[in-house]
C-alpha cells in the first residue's frame, strides 16, 4: 500500500506489508469512541473516504450485537456512512453470510454453535463448517446450497 492512507487496529497485531497504529486487544476503544472520547473520532471526521472493517470473528462474541450497534452509530457519526458513501464493512470468511445478514440472520454465538441439541429445526445456508455430532437424532435438517458443497 503506497498511499497516505492511515490504518488503525483492533485486535491482535500481524504482519502487514504496511504501516498501521494498533489500538489495543479490547473493545475498550470501541467503548470510548461510542462516548466520544477517543481521538480516533477526529481522524474519521476529516478523512474523504474513511473505512470501518470488522472481522468475521467479532460476530463470534456473545456482546456481537451491541459491538455492531456501537460501530454502526460511531459509522454514522463520523463520516464513514453518508449520503455519498458507505464505508461500514464485514469482512466475511463464508459466501452465504451477506445474504444471511441481508435477512436478518447472523451467525451463531460459539455457545450454541457446538451444542445444536436444542433445536428442532435446522436451516443450514451454504453451511459447510458445521459439526453436526451434537445434533439431536429428532432435529430436521435443511441444507440449502449448492450440489458442490459438503452438505449438500
């Protein structure tokens, strides 16, 4: 990356072929900049374009929907999501999560992806990553997908 694009990190640091400011491992940041106090705020003010990526792996976290509400608002705020440009992303490991946050579904907290016993019916979208062991033998399961995918 040769530009004069600044990046900021949250979250574990890895080897980047460029520059970027780590803010730490906790969603502490997060926290301040939802209440406004983090200087972070003014860099995404005076930025033309400003980006917020999250990763895959937030929506792991049992606080997931709170984390995206707080981004969301602090997006809206602060020039990253505007008449003219929408600069709010969700870096997806699985192709059928857009269409599944399109209708409101999200995915599992890891509490419940390894214990599926307690549902009577399950929806599997293009979900090839899923350990069935622990479903109960009474569950209906659907997989909708593609004939090339493992579930399928």
């Amino acid at each position: 990356m040769n530009n004069n694009a600044k990046v900021f990190i949250i979250g574990s640091p890895t080897e980047h072929p460029y520059k970027y400011y780590h803010l730490g491992n906790s969603t502490k940041s997060i926290s301040q900049m939802f209440n406004k106090d983090h200087p972070l705020l003014e860099e995404l003010k005076k930025s033309k374009y400003p980006t917020i990526c999250i990763g895959n792996d937030l929506q792991q976290r049992s606080d997931f929907n709170d984390l995206y509400k707080m981004l969301e608002k602090i997006s809206i705020d602060n020039n990253v999501i505007r008449q003219d440009w929408n600069g709010f992303n969700i870096m997806l490991n699985e192709s059928a999560m857009p269409g599944a946050f399109d209708i409101g579904i999200g995915a599992l907290p890891e509490s419940k992806k390894n214990n599926l016993y307690e549902f009577d019916l399950i929806w599997l979208v293009n979900c090839d990553k899923v350990d069935l062991s622990s479903v109960n033998k009474n569950s209906f399961i659907v997989y909708q997908g593609h004939h090339g995918d493992e579930g399928a």
